[in-house]
C-alpha cells in the first residue's frame, strides 16, 4: 500500500519570491505538508487582481535557504497560480496560501492587494486558499503573531475545508497575538494627495500618496480587531453581485 | 442667477484613449451633460484593480475628433480615476462611467477587469459609476447596442442616483438590442492552457490562453441575458465579505 500523502501547500504572494513574508509562511507550512514556492520574481503590490494576457510567462526554478524549493514566475500573483496549477505543480495543491505580505490587506486595501488576488485566483480554480497579511511594512517586521494565525487558520481549513467560492482573509498586527477573531471587511478609503513634481526636463508629474481612513462605526471589522491587537478572519467572495440591490431593482424596467 | 450646470461625465476606460469604444461612450455621455475623458494612455486590459504606487504619474492633455478634451495618465484605470478625481477636473464629477470596453466583462471576467475598477474607483471615491462593455473584441464591432444601453443606464443613474458603494456593470452583445435585464454576475471560471514554446535562445516561455466556462444553472445570470441579445446590469459591491458564512463561522473558535 502506498504511503498516504503528506498535503501540498502551494505558497504564493505579491513581494516577490526573496521577502521575509513568504519565508515564514513556508515555515508554517512546512509544519503541515509539502511545500512548493510559486510567486512573483519581483515585487508586485498593489497589482490587484491583473493578470498577463498580452506578454507570454516564464518560470525559473530557485531555493530558499537550501530548503524551500519553487518557481519564480515573471508576471503577476494571479498569473503565478494559474501558471501553478495548470503547469508547474506534480500534483494539485490541497491548499494555497498567500503572503505573508509586508502591509495591512484590510478594509478597502483588500481590492488593490495582490496577495488577496493569488488567494482569489485558488479559490476560483478549486482549491481551499487563504491570503496572509502583518500591518508592519517593514521587511524586517516581527512576523511571529501573523504565523501564530496562520498555524490556526491552516489546521482549521485542513481539517475543515471551505465552501465554494469563498476564500479566507487574514490580518495581523506584528508581534504577539491577543488571539483571532472573526471580522468582516472594514468600509474604509484612502484620501489620496497627489504631489505634483516637476522633472529636470520642466515637465509634470504626479506622486500618488494617501492617507487611510476608517468609516465604519462598529468594531466588528478587520481594521477595528487588528488594531485591538487580535488577528481578523474574514471570509470573502468573487461573486460581486449586490443581492439585497439586486432585488430591489429587478421591477424597474430600463 | 448662474445658469445651473449641465451635469460633468467623466469617461474612463482600459483600453486607452484610442480606441473606439471611449469615443462611442463619450458620444453618449455627451447627450447628458459635459464630458471629460481621463484614462489611461495605453491598452490596460486585464490590470484589474492594480494602482501606481513604486513610479510617478503622468498626464497630457489631448483631443478627440477636435470635440472631446481629455487627458492620457500613464498608468491603470484605477490611477486615472483617482488623478482626475485629486488633480485634474475643475469641479467634481455627477457621474463616472468606463468603457465601452471591446470584450465582455460578465461573469468571472468582472474580477480581471481594468474597465469595472475604474467604475469600482469612482464608487469608492463616492460618485455614481457605470461600467460598459461590449462582448465583441473587434475595433470595429457593432457598439450601437451598448450605446442604447448606456443612453438607458445613464438616464436612470442621472435622475435615481446609486445606493453608496454599489457600481452598475452593464455588458451587451454587438448589434442591435432585445432589451435590458437586470442580472447577476454569472458563476463561470476560465480552464485556462497554457502554450509552452522555446524562445531562440533555447529557454522555455507560456503564453495564457483559455476556454471560457459558463457553471451556471439558471438563467437570471448576466452571460446567460447577454447570450439571448439582452443587454445585462449587474450591480456589484466592493465589500467582498461573505455575511452568511461570516454569520456561520463567528461562535468557531480560532
């Protein structure tokens, strides 16, 4: 009788294959099955949920630390999966994880964020995936409370599975947890300045900056928990029809 | 008295500033009110939501048949929207609409789409936003269908306005049409190929390619109206939380 598989866990994200993030999300799910590395070969935050249409993909094989094994993929984190599972991998993945990104995909931040596409793209392809997030930008950041959810949230959807077309959503701030706790997507936005410039050829142009603002009035949104210190779980969806809208409308005829 | 103003447009797209389908929405949009065409410079098709943050923006003036003034941003969709909404609109915009993209945006497409970001984008910012796309990818496709759509939609979002955080994603067949249902957003996926070739160096590429999958079913879901000659509005939300589950899941502990 054959020996029964060990999990494949398919590890992706948006920072590119040499982050800190990615690494220690490897670790984590190394504890749970065999590991393969499929990610952007750059940085690509902020990319959202593009994907590579009109230039063709390459993949190159690397290791991290002699230990982890993957491919680095010359395109976006939704390419990265679909380049995954169609190509790349010996056999399909029982889960897909992405991250752990260097900076909040909470709130509004979840529909720029490459990390949360990758997750998405699982989703849309069939497999259980979960997107991982610290608040801390810093490359260097204190990644053990992100792991510490991510440790939880894996065993569970292990065990557990997910329903269709739902994918997890996962925050945390850097260091220690308070625990985890289950939160939907804050309603938030940026205020965005733009500070015009102007180039040494006297031509102008723009810096997009923003600064983060929080409109919800409860505390049962992601935002709200991380910064009580827990980790957020939310479930999210693709299918992005209003429902309650839809039923509102569907008498008035256009 | 001021003479009251004529509501402001402002016209974005994914396929840049050149291609017909700006100009066949702008020609609708004008019906209405005073157009401003803000959009990408470029083909951004498939960026979905990505932003420019990592390299400046760029934006310069131009014209369209001597009769629409706009401006080309060197970046996505999603840029466009905010640039124009921060920097370069002289007043705020009643309404925000993007397309009439050439290739349809129903179904899953919605999630790969740069064409419903911007509309996305003008949402969040807080105006009503529509997003337009027709099914047939050719230049010179048959866009009188969509237009009479978009004559239809804007109508209604110029005297109704939008309930906060829901965007209109309207898509038509080419020709002429049967109608206009509402409709929600189609389960389907994409089972992706991938042709593997050997560039003349002797190194291995992938170009992505893919047959569109249609899982649903009914026939209330936007590809299925589209099939039949309807034009489909969708109305889509950017809080991707998945309430009933989130509402299942919040008594598990983590």
């Amino acid at each position: 009788m054959p020996k029964p598989e060990k999990p494949l866990i398919l590890v992706c994200n948006d920072d590119g294959i040499f982050s800190n993030g990615i690494k220690a999300l490897a670790e984590v799910a190394d504890e749970f099955g065999d590991v393969e590395i499929v990610a952007p070969d750059r940085q690509q935050s902020a990319v959202g949920h593009a994907i590579t249409v009109a230039t063709p993909l390459r993949a190159r094989a690397f290791m991290i630390d002699n230990r982890f094994s993957g491919q680095a993929v010359s395109g976006t984190p939704a390419d990265s999966i679909k380049l995954a599972h169609n190509q790349l991998l010996n056999r399909k993945p029982d889960l897909v994880v992405s991250g752990i990104n260097h900076g909040s995909n909470a709130g509004i931040n979840i529909i720029y964020s490459g990390t949360v596409s990758a997750a998405t793209e699982g989703t849309i392809l069939g497999y259980p995936s979960i997107a991982f997030s610290c608040t801390d930008f810093e490359e260097k950041a204190d990644l053990t409370g992100c792991q510490e959810a991510a440790r939880k949230v894996i065993g569970y959807v292990l065990n557990h599975g997910l329903p269709k077309g739902v994918t997890l959503n996962v925050n945390a701030p850097s260091g220690p947890l308070k625990g985890i706790k289950w939160a939907r997507q804050a309603n938030s936005r940026y205020i965005e300045e733009f500070e015009g410039r102007i180039d040494p050829h006297n031509r102008s142009y723009y810096w997009m900056t923003g600064k983060f603002q929080l409109l919800d009035d409860d505390d049962q949104n992601d935002i709200s928990m991380i910064e009580k210190g827990y980790a957020s779980v939310t479930p999210i969806q693709y299918d992005l029809t209003a429902y309650s809208l839809l039923n509102d409308l569907k008498d008035i005829q256009l």
